[in-house]
C-alpha cells in the first residue's frame, strides 16, 4: 500500500507492482493492465521521465524508441499508453 508515497526519484527497476494500491501516491502515473497484462508506471526523476513497463525501465526517449516500430499485435496499444503517459506528465509540467 503506497497511499500517500512520493515516488519522485524512485527508482522502480525489477519492482513488480501488480495489485499495488497506489491510490493516493504522488509523482506516479499508472496506466494499464494491457492486453498482454502489463501495467505502464512512470515517475519524474533527474534523468528525466521514467517509464517501467513489464520488465522494462526507460527513460522516455528509450520508450520511444523502442516501441515506435513495434510491429508486433501489442505495438499500437503501448504507443497508445506511452501517448497517454507523455500528455498526462506535460499537463503535470514534468515534461515540456
């Protein structure tokens, strides 16, 4: 239960968050489960906005380079969660 965490600078590589009660939790946006059961977290940090996704921990140029030409079924719905994480941490001004 992270209710009322700040989770600035957290760093979330290898955390399996599933089920997770994040209600509340500051400086996190979550988005998911997808299709294939994955759950998309991020977190503002000094490196930038930071995305985990299954086992993945991007910065947000990695995401975007790693699942822009995504050509498997799945591809079109991350882009989708990653469009929706980039205008849900602009309007919070993490991002520019």
């Amino acid at each position: 239960n992270l209710y009322g965490a700040n989770l600035s600078e957290a760093n979330l590589y290898g955390a399996n968050l599933s089920g997770a009660n994040l209600y509340g939790a500051n400086n996190i946006i979550r988005i998911g489960p997808a299709s294939d059961g994955h759950e998309f977290f991020a977190v503002p940090s000094g490196a930038g906005l930071m995305i985990k996704a299954g086992c993945h921990w991007f910065t947000l140029a990695e995401a975007r380079a790693y699942w822009g030409n995504d050509e498997r079924p799945i591809g079109p719905e991350r882009r989708a969660y990653l469009a929706a994480i980039e205008s849900i941490a602009a309007a919070r001004g993490w991002i520019e």
